[in-house]
C-alpha cells in the first residue's frame, strides 16, 4: 500500500514539473531576450467599419454616435508561419521552435484578439475638432459619443469623421474609411 502512495506521488510530481517545463519552454520563447525567441509578426485586421449618427444634427449641443466593428482574419496561422497581408491574412499562433503540431501552441483568445483602442476623430478642413479614444469590446466593437456645446464655427458644418483601431500584440493598427456628417 505503501509503494502505491509513492508511485502515484512521483507520478503526480513528474506531471506537474513536465507541466512547468512546458511553460517554461512557451515563455523562453515568447520572452524577448531570451535565446531562440521567434520573431512574431502581427496579422492585420479585415477591415474596420465605422457609422455615425445621426447623419445631420441640426439643433445645439449636436451630438453624435459613432459605432463600428473591428473584423480579425478568420484564420489562424500554421505553426511556425507568419501572416502575410494581403495574401492569406491570419491571426499569429505561439509555438515553440520547432514545433509543427498545433496542440503543443498557444491559440490567442478572442479576448486577446479583440482588445486595444479605437480613436475617434472628428475633423473640419484638416483640423481636429475632436479626437476620442475608446476601448474595444470583447465581441470587437466600439462606440463612442461626442457633443459639440460651444458656438465655435469650426464645430459646425460639415465634419468629416474616421475611425483607427490602434492595434495590439496580435493585430496591427488599422483605419476606417472616412466619413461626413453635418452640424447644423
């Protein structure tokens, strides 16, 4: 009974340092610094879609919602590959060297995928009228509001509007299109 307590002791102990041993090689990799430490490049995201609303306020204080989605690829990369922008665009696994079997990787989380900021800029002309930085939700979206009080001129007529997602270890930064709305 004795030599069984041992055995399943051992056996448990051996797992667990197997495990750290794991980890310790995934953070040997993943730290910077550290011999053999594989460059990881950042895939980039679909696209960033941006609406604004009402598309014309016309009575003081003019406020507007700004909403969108930030689109990751919809893949992730093989092991030991790099995304390439344009040309199968994926989202970057952690692997140790030399690995090629996906079980022994890190998948990043959606949660990972989709966090960071999106700035919000509001621009007359060239100039910045208004510049918001929200976080992005953990299903990628964002939503930011912005009120004009003053009776500056500048923060009437029409207003052109763009959103960046600023990026993340995982994603690079990325814009929207750019679009028009009118105060006043």
């Amino acid at each position: 009974m004795h030599a069984t307590l041992s055995i399943g002791v051992a056996l448990r102990r051996s797992l667990v340092l197997t495990g750290a041993l794991s980890l310790l090689a995934v953070l040997m990799c993943t730290t910077p610094g550290i011999a053999q430490s594989p460059t990881i490049v950042r895939g980039q995201a679909t696209s960033v879609s941006l609406k604004t609303t009402p598309k014309r306020d016309r009575s003081r204080p003019y406020t507007f919602t700004s909403t969108g989605r930030v689109v990751p690829p919809a893949t992730y990369c093989a092991p030991n590959t790099n995304p390439i922008p344009g040309a199968g665009n994926c989202v970057p696994i952690i692997c140790p060297p030399g690995v090629t079997d996906i079980r022994y990787c890190i998948l990043p989380a959606r949660d990972r995928i989709c966090s960071g900021t999106v700035t919000v800029r509001f621009q007359k002309r060239g100039t910045t009228i208004s510049s918001r930085n929200v976080f992005l939700r953990s299903d990628c979206t964002y939503r930011s509001r912005v009120t004009f009080r003053t009776r500056l001129p500048t923060r009437r007529g029409v207003l052109s509007v763009r959103a960046r997602f600023q990026g993340n270890a995982i994603l690079q930064p990325r814009s929207s299109s750019t679009r028009t709305v009118r105060a006043g």
